[in-house]
C-alpha cells in the first residue's frame, strides 16, 4: 500500500503521460499481461486506455491490471488506470 504523499506524486507525474497500453474487446489476455509487466518494469509509471469496447468497471478493471502486472493502481480516472512499480 503507497502512502498518500507518493500516491499525489505519481498522479502529477502521470499527468504528462500518454496512455501506452490500450485494453480493447479481447480484455486481458496473457500477452497483454507479459507487456504491461515489461513496461512497468522499464518505466516504473504507466497509463493505460480502457477502449469502451472493453465492458468492464474501470476500477474492477485497474485491479485486475494491477494484479497480472505485479504494479500498484496509482489512480483511476474515467477509462485511465495509471500504474506504477511496487
């Protein structure tokens, strides 16, 4: 679990970001997984694109990401999940 402090400074770093990944109609798949496992890796903060293709919760969504990635859910805004490295 992030403390508020770092949580307020991930979303202002994320607020330059572009989304990276997009989850479109197949969902979560394995080799989306492997991907959002890569870049959180490399990046340490990532945002990732809900196409409303995608029938799911955005914040049953950000779990489900946060999980198969091994990340933390940094912030959650309409279709957005921003994700950062443990």
């Amino acid at each position: 679990m992030m403390k508020s402090k770092d949580t307020r400074t991930l979303r202002s770093e994320a607020q330059s970001l572009k989304p990276t990944v997009q989850i479109g109609k197949d969902g979560l798949t394995e080799k989306v997984a492997e991907e959002l496992r890569r870049q959180v890796k490399a990046k340490g903060l990532i945002k990732v694109r809900l196409n409303p293709s995608y029938q799911v919760d955005a914040k049953k969504a950000a779990v489900e990401l946060s999980e198969a990635s091994s990340s933390d859910v940094v912030d959650v805004r309409g279709r957005t999940v921003v994700l950062s490295r443990r």
